[in-house]
C-alpha cells in the first residue's frame, strides 16, 4: 500500500483481519473505518469493511461498501468476488450471474472465480457446469481447498462416492483438536492396536450421522477410542458400543496414550464407504429405559403421537431456507385424534405456546436439557416430522419412523439426488422435497400421507 500513512494502515488491516477471525465484527469495522478516514478511495478498505458488515448480518450495507470498492477498481478481484457471493446468498443469481461474467473478462485464469462460478451453478442445480468450473478451478491450482470441497458436495451428492469422499478431506479440520493430541492425524493406515480419538466437527446432526462409524473403527483393531463431541450429546453417545472415552468440548481430554486423530466425516473415505457398504446397522444409538419410561407417563394419551421439528439452529449457512417460517405453516397437519409433540429447542421453542387453531400440541421443552432427554421422548413416538436438522438424525439412528422436509435450495448431499428414501436410515424415512413453489405443496402432500397413517393406525 502506498499511501501517507502505510503503517498506520498497516496496522489497522491487521487489526481488522484479527477481529473477523476472532469474530469481533464491531471491532474490525471500528479498524476499517478509520483505515478510510485515512485513505477514503482505497478500494481494499471497502471491500475489507464489507466483509466484515456482511458477516454481522448488515448484507445491505455490504453491498454497498462491494459497489463502493469496484467503483473505485472495477477489476479488483476479492471486490468482484465478494460481491458474487453475496448476491448468490440472496438468490439474485441472475445479478450474480452477471458479475461473475464481468470477472471472467478480466480474470479468466483466477481459480477463485471459477470456484464461485461453480458454486452458482450448484445452486441452479445445473451440475453438471458446476463441475466443470470446479474441475478448472482445480486445474489452475490444484491445491484450492474451497473448489474441491465444492466439487465433494456435487459428487456424493451424485452418490459418486470414490472421488467425492477424498474430495471432502478439503474441508478445514480441527486444528485446536491437533494442538491438544501429541499424536498425527489418521490418513487410513492399519489401526490394530491403536489408540483413536475422533474429534468433534459441524453441527449436531452430522455428529449424530456419522458415530455410526465408531463401531466400525472399533472393529478394525482400535484398542482405544475416545471421542470428543458438543456437550448437549455426551449423553447420548455414551450408548454408542465400543467406546471408551466420551468427552464434551472444552473437557480435559483424558490421557490414553493416543497414537492417532481423525474426525468423523473423514471416517467414510477411509472406511472405503460405497453406497452397498453404507454402515446402517439401525439403531446405533439407544435412550436410556428409565427415561423411555418417565416420558411415557408425561405424554398425554392419544392415538398417534408425531413429534415436530420445524426449525433449526438460525446460525446455519441456509438456515433461512431449510427452516419453516414458523409453526403455523404446518397447521394443515391438525387433525383429530393426533397428538403433535414440540421437539423445538432453543429460538423457536416458544411458538409451541401459542400453536395454531386446531393444531393440538404437547411442549415439553421444560424438561428437555440435551439429546438424550430428546432421544427418550422420540422413543415413544410413533413418528417425528422435521425439517433437514438434528432431530432427523436423531430419529434415525435411534430406529425411530421419520418423514424429512428437505429444501430446495442447497439440498444437503446425504439425501443425495431424486430420492425419497435414504440409504443412511433404510426403511425409516421418507423425503419430501420442496420445489420451487415453497412449502405449501410439500405441507399439503405431508398432510395427506399423515391422515393415510393416521387412518392405518385407527384400523390396526
């Protein structure tokens, strides 16, 4: 940068750049409005700022602070680059569109807009060019990290499970766990007679989908295995058999002599996963009986008892979409003689309060303190209905009849394409994909198929 005060603005990208890392967004729009106090037509400097107005949610603001940048430099490329993300996330995806096409122009061999350009034809669901800008992504620099775990999303997606598993290992992995193991993380060699700590990674769901594999890893020879997961589901997964050591974030991990590391979604790719070898040994997870008992007296009498979950954790890139707008899009599934049962926690617990005309509801939020309180209540259910979070997961893996309102935009890879099954939970669930019409045809289709098993019940 060569400007009056190039240290002074030195310092302050770098205080910036700290505090997004630390996610100090006040701070680090503090440190980028007086970098432009300073230099007021340094491109950098807004685009920096609008990093950092995105990530605090201010995306209108963002914006700005992109166009303000490209005004300044119409071929600076993180500007270019970060305004085609943003209005990809809004779905402007023909503005998107047309951004990404000015960029080519100007930046035909950048590895970074050919990733972004594939990310917007991943949402356009038209595969196959998003994996052809990812593939060049790739081959102008092989070691973009962000355009191969782009590309592992549209391959298990396609169920192209050799190539997409490897592909997946771009994601970032646990460095904090790294620090805290004086031991190499597991690339797949021999484990007999090892000691393996599986780490924590993402969110509550994918922990729940993928401990399927310890059992597995346990049965290759582990002599000792531990895992570190969210407190919320340490209970929970002391059921899972063969494991040693469950530790919650933030635990001490215990010292068991730990020769090796690895994370849970790495366990695929090194297990040789192909769809026919899908671990689904159902249930791999149990609830405890004495608390399958207690909520057995706490739930009211009813016919068909249907466990809701109707929103997710808000912090999730596509929460907005996944998410229903709130518990009265699904009244249409109230009927007599079904009792709804809330497995809301959290933001959303409230709204099982006040539900809407007809839709009979039981919240038990008040006696619900982790995952295996909620695993105990599905127990005596006889089916959960949910949109694509943790109770999904967690209906499956405890054996438990589950129907998953899946989005769509950004279907998650584990459904994998076309399907209304899933391989991961066989005979349990049953997928219902929105279209582009919004949830009111997937709710009505839900509420037919739930009067046929309510009508089914009635009769048995």
């Amino acid at each position: 940068m060569t400007h009056a005060h190039p240290e002074t603005l030195q310092a302050l990208f770098g205080r910036g750049a700290r505090c997004v890392a630390e996610e100090d967004f006040p701070g680090a729009v503090a440190s980028y409005d007086r970098a432009l106090e300073i230099a007021p037509d340094l491109a950098e400097a807004h685009a920096n700022l609008g990093v950092a107005r995105e990530r605090m949610g201010a995306l209108a603001e963002a914006e700005s602070c992109y166009r303000r940048a490209l005004a300044l430099d119409p071929d600076f490329l993180e500007g270019l680059l970060n305004l085609g993300a943003l209005l990809i996330q809004q779905k402007r995806f023909e503005e998107a569109a047309a951004i990404h096409a000015a960029a080519m122009r100007k930046h035909p061999e950048a590895p970074g807009l050919w990733s972004s350009l594939g990310v917007l034809h991943a949402c356009l669901k038209e595969d196959e060019e998003a994996e052809r800008c990812l593939r060049e992504a790739l081959r102008l620099n092989p070691n973009h990290h962000r355009a191969r775990y782009n590309l592992s999303y549209i391959l298990l997606r396609q169920m192209r499970f050799i190539e997409g598993w490897e592909a997946l290992e771009a994601r970032a992995w646990s460095l904090a766990l790294n620090d805290q193991i004086p031991a190499p993380r597991w690339q797949g060699e021999d484990l007999a007679g090892k000691a393996l700590l599986v780490g924590s990674e993402a969110g509550f769901g994918d922990m729940i989908h993928f401990v399927r594999y310890l059992p597995l890893l346990k049965q290759c020879g582990v002599a000792r295995l531990g895992l570190v997961c969210p407190a919320p589901l340490k209970r929970l997964f002391a059921s899972l058999p063969g494991v040693d050591a469950v530790v919650a974030l933030g635990e001490p991990v215990p010292d068991l002599g730990w020769d090796l590391w690895t994370l849970p979604m790495s366990a695929p790719h090194h297990c040789g996963t192909r769809m026919e070898s899908i671990p689904a040994s159902i249930p791999y997870l149990r609830a405890d009986p004495e608390q399958v008992r207690t909520w057995a007296e706490r739930l009211p009498a009813s016919a068909l008892k249907v466990g809701l979950a109707w929103k997710g954790n808000p912090r999730f890139e596509n929460d907005a979409d996944r998410s229903l707008p709130g518990l009265e899009t699904l009244a249409p599934l109230a009927s007599a003689g079904i009792l709804f049962v809330s497995l809301q926690k959290g933001v959303a617990e409230a709204e099982a309060q006040d539900p809407p005309p007809g839709l009979a509801i039981f919240d038990p939020s008040s006696w619900i303190d982790d995952f295996a309180d909620t695993g105990a209540l599905m127990m005596n259910l006889d089916l959960v209905i949910t949109v694509d979070t943790a109770a999904a997961h967690l209906a499956g893996a405890l054996g438990r009849p589950c129907w998953v309102l899946l989005p769509h935009h950004k279907t998650d890879w584990r459904w994998f394409t076309g399907r209304d099954d899933s391989p991961w939970y066989p005979g349990l669930m049953r997928l219902f994909r929105q279209g582009p019409g919004g949830w009111e045809p997937v709710i009505r289709e839900v509420a037919q198929a739930l009067q046929t098993v309510a009508k089914a019940k009635k009769e048995s």
